[in-house]
C-alpha cells in the first residue's frame, strides 16, 4: 500500500494525519485502533515525507471541492471532490503533480441559457439518464467559465458512434480503485466510495468484484 493509499483509507474512517517533525500526529486520537497504529508504523517513512512536503503548502489541511491538478508530463485538469478534501489528500492520489486549488466559484453567476442546451444536448445524446449526474454537470457548468468554453467549443461535434463500446472503455471494479473503502464485517460486501463518485449512487455499484461505468476510477498502485 502506497502512503496515499494510507491517507485515504483513514481520511474515509474519519482519521487525519499531521506531520510533526519526526513524528506523525492522528486526529481524532481516540478514534485510532491497533490496526491503524500498525498501519503508520508500517509506513511511517513514507507518510512522513508526504505529510512533510503537504505540510509547507498553502491551505494544507483545508478541505475544498475543487483542485487544479497538473501532471509531471504537463497534463492540467480540474478535479471536483464529494466530499470535499484537503490538499494532502489530493496531492497523496495524484503523487508528484503540482496541485492547487481552485478559487470559489460566484453563487450568484447564472448559466447561461445557451450553455444549459448545450449541456443538456450533450447529456442526451450520450445517454447519461442519471438526475443527479446531470444536475452536477449543469452546476459545474454554471461555475467554470472554463467548462462553458469547453461545451461551445463542442458544437457540431458527434456522440460516441458506439455507446457501447465508449462505456466498455471505462468498465472497472470497485475493489481495484483507491476510492474504494471495504466494509469492514466482510470485505467481500457492499462498500463506499471516498469521493462518492457519481457511478457510485448506480444501482449495482459498491459491490467490490461488480463491473460498472466510472470515470473517477484511480487505480491502485501495485
């Protein structure tokens, strides 16, 4: 298990860890088992380095929804958290990317009408029937002049030919992403998801072995 792996295993079982020096801080204390114990100390060097180098940023340990994240290899996106995390957590999935946050949105910009069709418009053509996904993309929209230029620019371009295939792409398991939290009686039963990703809410998801459709699956490191 990587360090970021540990950090959000216990950030999903309420825990928060905190470097301090040469040692690492829990809190809550009181909610800290032998496993997790057992668990730090496992992987204390490699926790302390990351919780180190979080530690000097800006905002560390202040939860947000949305983080800009850019890959050593150049690659920039926005990522959207629900819940929201902090950025030791963000920075412990996406390791060696620069992470920063994205400013608040304004609640009072509206959506422009020809964005809400273009949205909606994008939305039926590829299939997506889920209220709460379309909701979110319309919200997101709504607060990202960056995501409003995106839709535009889209005019005239097609849905996926193959929706079947398209889908086929994404198909993944739950007990292979670094979201995914075990329950703890079995860990062969019904589980959560850490950032309570859209997929996630589908009927059908959550059970660690069931194939699904998810775009926020983070595979863990080997």
């Amino acid at each position: 298990m990587t360090p970021a792996e540990v950090v959000t295993r216990l950030a999903a079982e309420g825990i928060r860890l905190e470097g301090d020096g040469a040692k690492i801080i829990a809190r809550p204390s009181s909610a800290l088992t032998d496993r997790h114990r057992a668990l730090i100390r496992q992987h204390m060097p490699s926790l302390l380095a990351l919780l180190t180098r979080t530690a000097t940023e800006p905002e560390a340990t202040t939860p947000r929804r949305l983080w800009s994240i850019r890959a050593p290899d150049g690659t920039a996106w926005e990522a959207s958290f629900h819940p929201a995390q902090s950025l030791a957590v963000v920075m412990a999935w996406y390791s060696g990317a620069v992470v920063e946050p994205v400013p608040d949105p304004d609640p009072r910009r509206p959506l422009p009408p020809d964005v809400a069709d273009l949205v909606n418009g994008w939305l039926n053509r590829i299939g997506e029937a889920c209220p709460q996904t379309r909701a979110e993309a319309l919200e997101l929209a709504r607060t990202r002049p960056s995501v409003q230029e995106i839709y535009r620019s889209m005019v005239g371009v097609a849905a996926p030919p193959d929706l079947g295939q398209a889908a086929e792409r994404f198909t993944v398991r739950c007990s292979s992403c670094v979201h995914f939290q075990p329950s703890e009686p079995d860990p062969s039963g019904f589980g959560s998801c850490v950032v309570n990703a859209p997929a996630s809410r589908r009927e059908g998801t959550l059970w660690p072995n069931a194939e699904h459709n998810c775009h926020d699956h983070h595979e863990v490191s080997p």
